[in-house]
C-alpha cells in the first residue's frame, strides 16, 4: 500500500463503510513494529494538536498554554491504556490478536476518529446546534468501529458479545481507576 492521501483516504473510507475488511487489510500489510509506533506517536500528537484547536475555539482563544505536554501525555496513557486493555482482555477471552496489531488498529481507529472530530470542529465553526448531535453520533462510531475491530483482531464471531465486553470492561477499568484514585487521596472527602 502506498502511503499518500489518496490511499488513506481511501482506507477511512473503507473503514466507515466495511470496518472489519479494513481492520483484516490493516492486519495484513505486516507494518514493521517501529512504523506501528510511530503512527501511535503521530495519532497522540494530531489528537494533541486537534484538541488544543478546539479548545481554542470553546474558550474564545484561550488555549492550555504549558498544558500541551500534559495533554501529550494523557492522550499516550489513554490510547497505549486502551491497546493494553484490548488486547489483556481479548487474550483473555480467547482471543488470538497480537500486541503489535493491537498497537496497529487502536491508532489507526484513533487517526480515523479524529477525522470525525475535524468534522465537529467545522460544525462548531459553521453551524454550532450540530456540534452536540455530531458528537454523539461520533461516539456511536467510536463503538461500532472498535467492535468490528476486536472482532477482527481477536477472531470472534459475534459482535454483541464483542460490544458487551467493550462495555463491561469500561466500567471494570473505570471502578478500578475510581478506587486507585480514593487510595491516593483523590475521591469524595479527599485531598485534591
């Protein structure tokens, strides 16, 4: 595969439409490790840079200032938190996904929903009521592309089960981080 806006816009678009014929050709271009990293690496900093765009537009101009490296760091924890989370529990389950594929959809999936943000950047700017529906249609998106995702990685065969562990396992990981935090002093009654 080529590597130029014409392919990659090509392969967004297969991956709105055929999400599981993507992330099976995705899968298939064997990309070395090092480049699977480096897209990780590349998707952390646009979302970086598209979330300080909207930020800036929110808040009348008012960007994070010195907040960037924090928020570099909190978009690689979130999605490398993400690719482990995928593939621990895909493993678990049965699942025959390799880290490196896992590394590989979750920051293409990330690359893709961040079209979709561009979009809701524009609808902002443009026509501000859609912002909302826009967003939430992102979300449904979101769902849908990762679900056809794990389903390809992992080789399971039924997408409601795929969709009910995304589920269980977000408000798993969630109580989990909620009782960390109240450990550490962060929750209800505790030092902030």
């Amino acid at each position: 595969m080529q590597l130029n806006a014409a392919a990659i816009s090509a392969l967004v678009r297969l991956t709105l439409t055929r999400p599981r014929e993507a992330a099976a050709r995705l899968i298939a271009l064997d990309v070395p490790d090092d480049a699977r990293w480096l897209g990780f690496v590349i998707v952390v900093v646009l979302s970086v840079l598209l979330g300080q765009a909207s930020v800036l537009l929110m808040e009348d101009g008012e960007g994070m200032g010195g907040g960037l490296l924090f928020m570099a760091m909190f978009q690689t924890s979130i999605l490398l938190g993400m690719v482990v989370a995928v593939q621990g529990v895909g493993r678990a389950l049965g699942g025959t996904g390799s880290f490196p594929d896992t590394l590989l959809l979750l920051a293409w999936l990330q690359f893709v929903m961040l079209v979709v943000q561009f979009v809701q950047i524009v609808a902002l700017v443009l026509i501000p009521p859609l912002f909302g529906v826009i967003t939430l249609l992102a979300l449904v998106v979101f769902m849908w592309l990762l679900t056809n995702f794990v389903l390809v990685l992992h080789g399971f065969t039924s997408a409601v089960k795929v969709f009910a562990g995304i589920i269980f396992s977000f408000f798993g990981v969630v109580m989990v981080l909620a009782f960390l935090l109240t450990l550490l002093g962060f929750g209800p009654g505790g030092a902030v």
